[in-house]
C-alpha cells in the first residue's frame, strides 16, 4: 500500500516540470521522519475513530425500538457525555503530539551550517554567509552535506512564501519583515526537490528549487567552485555573449562576479551552467534552454520579473554560449 502510494506520488511529481524527487512519504531525515509518524498516527486513530462511529451508527439503526424512552433518553446521556470527553482527550492528544513531532529535530552535537533563502516572485535567493561578509550568493539549488545539521534562515522580498521540501522537513512560511528558521538533517546524499507552498501570484507553480545533498568532500569542492569568479571567455563566441550581456540591460538586474554586472533583482549568474535547472524548475539547464529563455522569457514563466531583451540572433547565440559556459 505504501508503496503504492510513493509510485503514485513519484509519477505525480515527475510531470510537473522538475524531476526531482518529492514525497513527504519517503523521509529522508529525522525531521521529515517525525513528520511521517505523525501522519501514520493520525491516520490510525482517525481511522479508529471513524469505524467506531460507524459501528456504533450501524448498532443504533439496528436496535431502534429496543429500549422504553426513560432507559433510553438516560443511556443517550451517558452515551454524548462519553463522546465530548473521548473528543476532547482524542484532539488534546493529537494536538500534543503534533506540537512534539514538529519539534523533535535533534541537532546532535554539530555546528549547523547556516544558509540564508530568500523568496522573490517566483524564485529563490540563496545565500551562504561566509567570514569576514564575503557571502556566497546563488539561486534556486541549495547544496548542504550529507549528515550535518542546516538552518535555513527564511525571508521574503515581495509577498509571503512558503520553503518546503517534503522529504527532509515540514512547511515554513517566508514573511516579508520577518525571519524564520527551518532546522534539518538529511540522512543521505541525494537530490531532493522542493517548492514554494503558499500561493505567491501568477507563477507560484513554478518555483521550485533542489537541495542536492552530497559528502562534506564534494559540498566543499561545490562551495570552492562557487565561490570563484566566472570563468573567462574560452573562445570568440562566449567572448562576444560577456560584450552582449554588458553592453544590453542584464547587468542591472543579475551579477555576474567577475564582470560589471551587480544587479541583485534577478538570480546571480556566475555560475548558472552548475545548476540543474534554469527558472526555478521551469527548464533543464542546456544551452537552447539558455536560449529559449533569453530570446522569451515571458512566454515560458509568463508575468515572471525578467522582461524581453531584444537581441538580433547572433546576439542571442553569443549570449547563450556564453551563459553555458559558466560552469
Ligand atoms: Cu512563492
């Protein structure tokens, strides 16, 4: 049956756009497995409940001219009184062990790796606070290590978001003026997907984002790659796409480290050709998607914050080339 039902959800998620892997049924984490005995728990004394309900429905219909009024009105009493106090307890319960389980992610004796995300229409800033304010920023696919604690630190720029990723953890909200904090380990390496889950406008369905979970060794090669300006044109082509991209608008909204561009209203770009996916799940990151999205980015993320650029053709295949050289 379980099974059952993570094929189904598997076959659900791999149509919407960014095959990731996503099942709040498949934990991969002592938060998300909380979560997941909860729901088991809830599920079997719901279920109780409902067939006794049913039992006790099925026993009234059955016996109905059984007993004289007095009797009956008398056991009626007890009967309602007994069902208001076994409501009471039963939610009582309930609500205590979704408060525990809500809470019951063990940080161990690790230091958490701090990670700040922030929620833009329709995407996701990310951002690793590094010593002395030299911060690592990039978009849209969060790379923590394997077996260590996160604490994701949550804002919002425009309107409330929600981060969740259900194998590793609950829903949190992002609220603009406000910060929250989502602690969680994953158990193991992996590529988890995740989503916003609270409706954000107009392309709210797509903003998704990964969280690729790898050994401490290859989160810190990741992170030094990251951390390293974008490489120089290796040929012509990519060479002509850095003076296209300096010469149009680009620059005011996305940074490019390295080059004059430090806009901060889009995604940062130093290294887009890393990332799994282009526009917060919308793409595969390929160089025609590059492309694709440059040339019209309007008629794939329709009402998205990134306008139309014009550019003649060999602009936009210098451009493209350029882009998917930035590994
Ligand atoms: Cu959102």
């Amino acid at each position: 049956m379980r099974r059952r039902i993570l094929l189904v959800s598997a076959a659900l998620t791999a149509c919407s756009g960014c095959s990731g892997w996503q099942s709040a049924l498949d934990p991969q984490g002592p938060a998300a497995a909380s979560l997941d005995r909860l729901l088991l728990g809830f599920v079997l004394v719901l279920g109780g409940i409902w067939l006794c309900v049913m039992l006790v429905l099925a026993a009234g219909l059955w016996r109905r001219a059984a007993a004289t009024p007095g009797t009956a009105r008398r056991r009626s009493a007890w009967a309602v009184g007994g069902a208001c106090a076994a409501t009471v307890l039963v939610v009582s319960g309930l609500t205590l062990a979704s408060y525990l389980a809500s809470r019951a992610a063990p940080l161990g004796q690790d230091e958490p790796l701090v990670i700040r995300v922030r929620g833009l229409q329709w995407w996701w800033e990310v951002v690793y606070p590094g010593a002395d304010g030299q911060d690592l920023v990039t978009a849209n696919e969060i790379h923590i290590p394997v077996g260590r604690p996160v604490r994701i630190e949550l804002s919002a720029a425009d309107v409330i978001h929600s981060f969740w990723v259900p194998n590793l953890a609950g829903k949190q909200d992002m609220i603009p003026g406000r910060d929250n904090v989502l602690t969680f380990t994953a158990w193991e390496a992996g590529t988890y997907r995740g989503q916003c889950a609270e409706f954000c406008g107009m392309q709210h369905a797509r903003m998704a984002f990964l969280i690729v979970a790898e050994s401490q060794e290859s989160f810190d090669r990741w992170r030094a790659a990251q951390e390293a300006e974008a490489a120089a044109p290796a040929g012509e082509e990519e060479a002509r796409g850095r003076q296209v991209f300096e010469q149009k608008p680009c620059g005011a909204c996305h940074t490019i480290r390295g080059t004059e561009a430090r806009g901060t209203t889009g995604p940062d770009l130093t290294h887009i050709a890393s990332r799994q996916y282009l526009a917060a799940g919308v793409l595969p990151m390929t160089r025609g998607a590059l492309a694709a999205w440059t040339a019209d980015p309007q008629t794939i993320k329709p009402g998205n914050n990134m306008p139309l650029v014009p550019l003649t053709a060999a602009e936009l295949q210098a451009v493209s080339a350029w882009l998917a050289s930035l590994r």
